[in-house]
C-alpha cells in the first residue's frame, strides 16, 4: 500500500507538521517506509528531502515548477493529481492548515474519492481507512470510514507527536515536473503581504498564550506578546476581546474562530464560555487565570490560579525567563 505525504513549505521553510504526517503513515504501513513517499513544492525545497527521510520518507518528489513557488490551489491539484496517476496511491495525507482545508477537499472531488478532514487518528481496517474526528465542539468523538479507490485524510496539527526515526537517513529523490494545465488556472497571485510576526499560525502552535475581554484594550495585548516571545508563543485572544477591539480576527480562538491544540494553553481573563471552550478544550496543558473563582474555564483547566492578570502575567515572565535561562 502506496502512501503519499504532502509536506507542507511555507516562505521556504518546511512545517512541523511533515514530521508528525509521516510518523503516523509509519504506523500505517507497520514501520515500512520504501512505500511511503513525501512532496515538497516550492523553489528550493529540494534542501527538505533529507529531513523528510529522517521521518520516514522513502521516496521524496520535489517539485520545482514556477506556478508552485507561491501557493495556488490548482497547480497544487494538478501536480498531486499526476503523482497519484504515476503511483495509485492508497491514502494521501496533509495537515489540516489553512493551505490542506482549502485544497484537499477540492483535490479529493477531482477524484471523486472520501475526504477525511481534522482528524486525530488514522487506521486500517482491511482495504478501509478509518478516522477518528472530534464534533461537536470536541464533546465526542466520531469513527469515520472511507473505502474509495483513494482516500484524502487531513491531521489536526500537533495531536500526533512527530518521532525521528534515522537521523541519518537518505531518501530517494526524484525531481518531478508537472504538466500544468495554465488555462485551468483562473486565477493570478499578484502580490502576498506577509503578517508582522513569524510566530507559527495558531492552529499549529504548541504554545498558545490568550487574552480575553480582561484585558481592556488593545495596547495592553503588548504585555502578552512581551510574554510570549519569551518562549517563542503565539498570541491568541477569545471572542470577546476580539468583538471589543482589542484583537484582529486572526487572532481569534473559538467556535467561530480558529481550533487549535497546542502543547500548552495559557488563558488570561477568559471566562471560558462554550464557544471559546470548543476551540482549544484538546489542548494537552491549560493553565487559566482569572478573579472569578467561579469561571468556567477553570472546570477545564489543568491549573487554575485566581488573580488579577496585569499582576500575574510580569510573574510568568520574570520565572519563564529564569527556565530559558537555565535551560
């Protein structure tokens, strides 16, 4: 059984979640890695092969086509579309990041095949692959299965810890150059504005530091940033703070907002109503702050601390600076 992994480059740099795709296709194919098989699209991306087959790739196929130096949905298609024609690939998995949300289901229609999206867990049962995906705001836990031809699986970032497999290993490499179909592609990227900050995006950070309504107005979120990037965390703020001002919407976790799962979730002045509660309840570690005693967040939280948080978030940053010190 073929397996593909599509890895993910961003601005040149490969994400985190490659590691994790290709530990869980290991545990598909009982540790076989001569039929799990990685791409890497971009200008340069060639530099990634080698860490891709500490992982566990086999075979990786780099592509270096120019309609593939930014992302575009459809010469993204295109290319792994002829990939899986070349290979008949049993299962193709991707992160579910804002770029795998937007092209593997459109990817999975062109084949008419199942698409399996923000999954925790993947197995096979015979010629089936079944999934485990959270619903209703992460409150269950559902068991999905697909037995087309092909199946496309997206994995929530950060529920599968990525393991190293031969830190001295060498994949095989072949360059591969799609046929790209240019009147299929009706659109033209002209232009992309980068964010201020190279932080990770929320949804594949391991450390996530919130602000809620709390906080009082935007110029204050500067302590929580102060904060973060002590430990190298991204900021996230709840539906309130972002309804207030206080926050763009790219900032926001929640029902409405972005799920994320990190290894650690601080939240300051959050409530922790059910909205914000579905958006980051699986994270591994929550430490809540708050002066009610009473807030439903800290039914949730791992560790709970009642105290105003202008005076506890210097408190955090002068011990978390003492552990990176001394780390």
């Amino acid at each position: 059984m073929n397996i593909l992994v599509y890895a993910e480059v961003r601005n040149g740099k490969l994400k985190s979640t490659a590691g994790e795709l290709l530990t869980e296709a290991r545990r598909l194919t009982g540790g076989k890695t001569d039929s799990i098989h990685a791409v890497l699209l971009g200008e340069g991306c060639a530099a990634h092969a080698k860490t891709l087959a500490t992982y566990g790739a086999g075979k990786v196929f780099v592509v270096e086509h120019a309609t593939t130096n930014t992302y575009q949905c459809e010469p993204h298609i295109q290319t792994i579309s002829q990939l899986i024609q070349k290979n008949s690939y049993k299962v193709v998995l991707g992160a579910a990041s804002p770029t795998g949300r937007d092209f593997f289901p459109r990817l999975a229609a062109r084949h008419k095949s199942g698409m399996l999206t923000d999954v925790v867990s993947v197995s096979l049962d015979g010629e089936k692959v079944v999934v485990r995906r959270p619903m209703y705001a992460g409150k269950c836990i559902a068991e999905v299965m697909s037995q087309t031809p092909v199946t496309f699986v997206t994995i929530r970032p950060n529920v599968i810890p990525a393991e190293l497999l031969n830190a001295a290993a060498e994949a095989s490499v072949e360059n591969f150059q799609p046929n790209i179909d240019a009147a299929a592609v009706k659109s033209k990227i002209v232009e992309v504005r980068k964010g201020k900050s190279e932080k990770p995006d929320l949804t594949e950070a391991s450390l996530i530091i919130s602000g809620g309504r709390a906080m009082g107005n935007s110029d204050n979120f500067k302590i929580l940033h102060d904060l973060a990037d002590v430990v190298g965390a991204t900021v996230g703020a709840s539906r309130a703070a972002v309804d207030s001002g206080y926050a763009p919407h790219d900032m926001q976790v929640g029902q409405t907002g972005k799920t994320v799962n990190p290894n650690l979730y601080i939240a300051f002045g959050i409530s922790g109503s059910i909205q914000h509660l579905a958006g980051m309840r699986t994270s591994k570690i929550i430490v809540a702050v708050n002066t009610d005693p009473d807030a439903p967040i800290f039914q949730k939280a791992d560790y709970g601390i009642v105290a105003d948080l202008f005076q506890a978030v210097p408190l955090f940053k002068e011990e978390l600076k003492k552990i990176v010190e001394h780390s």
